[in-house]
C-alpha cells in the first residue's frame, strides 16, 4: 500500500534510462566547464562536489522508488553505497599511479576528468554483458559468489603498502610498443608534434590510458558485487555509474587523506566476503531481506571508517 502511494508517476525502463542519460550528459557538460574555468580543484571545491553528485545519486534513488517501488530502490541503494566505497579505493591507486609518472598538480584534473569517462565506457560494456551472461546461465551468479569470496579474503590479507608496478600493467606495454610516445607533458595536452612533424601521444594521454583501464580490475570486483545485491539491469548501470562519476572530486577532497582510512580496506574486504557468501547461501535458498543486507553494509563500511578516525596509528616500525 505504501509503495502504491509512493509511485507518484509511472516511468517505463526506456523513460528512466532517458532522464539518467540527460542528467548524466548535463552533469558531465557541467563538470567539464569546471574543469576548463579552474584547473586545479580546491579541497572546498571538491567537497562541494562531491556533495552535488552523493545528492543526484540520492535523487534519483528516489526517482526509483516513485517508479520501479521500495525493493528496487533500496537495492539501488545498497549497490551505490558498496560502489562509492570501493570507488575509495581507485583514490588509493590514482595517487600512486600520478605520483609515479611525475604528472604536474594542474593537470590532475584533466587526467581524471578522460580517465574516469574510459572506466565509464569499460563498466558499461561488463555490466551489459554480465547481465546476458546472467540471463543466460543462472548458476554463473554462484561462480560471482566464489570470487568475491576469494577476492575479499585476498584483498584482507594483502599488505596495502604497494607502489605501482608499470610493467604489470598492459596499457604500459602496449602503448610503449605501438604508439609513438613523448617523454612531456605537452602542457596538458594527449598529442604534440616534434620537430620533424611526426605527431606524439604525451605523458598525459599515457596515464590517461592506465587509469582508464586500471579500473578494468576494480571493475571485476564490483559489478559482480553489484549482482550480489540486484539483478536489476538499470540499478546495477546507474548505481554503478553514478559512483565513478564522481571520483575526480572525490580525488581531490582525499588525496592528501588517504592514509586517514587505514581499515577501509579491510571492511570493504569483509563486505565482498559478506555478499559472496550471500548469493552463494541461494544454492540452499537462503535470502536476506535486502533492508538487512544494506544494514550490513552500512555498519561494516561506517564501522571501518570510524574505526581509522577514532583509533590512533601505531608507531612505524623505526630504523635504527
């Protein structure tokens, strides 16, 4: 009765996948003319927006619950919480991935701005073809269940100080081998001709490149994530979506803060582990309400959070 009032207005999949694209395109546009007014965000600023997209992604749960009722709408929202978290952990990798090929502060931006529209594209297309594989072979979602299982526990006992390695990633090589590659900057831009004429893809374009498929691997941890949680096609796009997007602010509010949130990772970790074991607890049909499971996610991610704020670092190990 409730979620029959709630439903103000009725809107096909067609009408809802239309009103994300146009938002998506005007908060894109509007993201974009930031970024060519100021090239260096500032922690205020980055707070700011970040609010904005943490508010449109709230709204337009919200637009789902009118719509699609109260179960797809707190799947949508479970899905957005666990991504926007794991989304925390792109920060971690950026930063590395920055600081290693010497980019300057001022085209941070720029970088991030091209890198995150790749991982946009890249998650679309594994997300569309997760959902045929689904449709089509029901018990791959138990094959999900395992990895995420094996990711968590992985994730949980890898040590999270690591530098990034540029021959372990193939964008590296393969631009090294095939694409003729400048040394510079360029001034921020993805191409510059040499003397000779012959034109160049700079450092910018390279890192570009890297961060736009780095996300590939965060990617195969959380759209099977996301089936964990819904098997909603337009939940799992948009939750998925609207927590990358905003990723460039998010950058900038926590790259002088990453440290901060020592234990993040192992909550996310123990989320992983947690929704694994939850599509796999369906081969016996076991299923919890989706009201718990997102109260679940909820104390484990608030709890890791509050659990880097409030507890003080120990003493690095000292050299004598």
């Amino acid at each position: 009765m409730t979620t029959a009032l709630l439903r103000i207005w009725y809107l096909g999949d067609a009408e809802l996948y239309a009103v994300f694209t146009l938002v998506l395109l005007l908060s894109l546009g509007l993201d974009y003319w930031f970024l060519k007014r100021h090239t260096k965000m500032t922690t205020r600023a980055a707070l700011s927006q970040s609010a904005a997209w943490v508010t449109l992604a709230v709204a337009f749960g919200g637009l789902l619950w009118m719509t699609e009722g109260r179960p797809v709408a707190t799947q949508y929202y479970s899905a957005y919480l666990m991504e926007y978290s794991l989304s925390m952990d792109n920060i971690f990798v950026f930063v590395l991935i920055l600081s290693h090929f010497s980019i300057s502060e001022k085209h941070y931006g720029r970088v991030l701005f091209y890198g995150i529209l790749m991982a946009i594209v890249f998650r679309l297309i594994f997300i569309l073809l997760g959902v045929v594989l689904v449709q089509r072979f029901e018990w791959i979602l138990y094959v999900f269940g395992a990895f995420l299982v094996y990711t968590g526990y992985k994730i949980l006992m890898t040590d999270g100080d690591e530098d990034f390695d540029e021959q372990s990633s193939p964008m590296y090589k393969l631009a090294r081998r095939y694409l003729p590659l400048s040394p510079d900057e360029g001034g921020g831009k993805m191409t510059v001709r040499d003397a000779n004429g012959k034109r160049l893809f700079t450092r910018v374009f390279l890192v570009v490149a890297i961060i736009g498929t780095t996300d590939i691997v965060f990617a195969l941890d959380s759209i099977p994530a996301a089936f964990g949680i819904t098997q909603h096609t337009l939940a799992i796009i948009t939750s998925n979506v609207l927590a990358v997007i905003g990723l460039r602010a998010m950058f900038f509010m926590l790259m002088h803060a990453v440290d901060r949130f020592r234990y993040l990772q192992q909550g996310i970790s123990f989320v992983l582990m947690f929704i694994g074991l939850k599509m796999l607890a369906g081969i016996v049909n076991f299923h919890l309400p989706t009201e718990l499971s997102l109260a679940i996610i909820v104390v484990i991610l608030g709890g890791s959070v509050a659990m880097s704020l409030l507890i003080p670092e120990n003493n690095k190990k000292t050299t004598s």
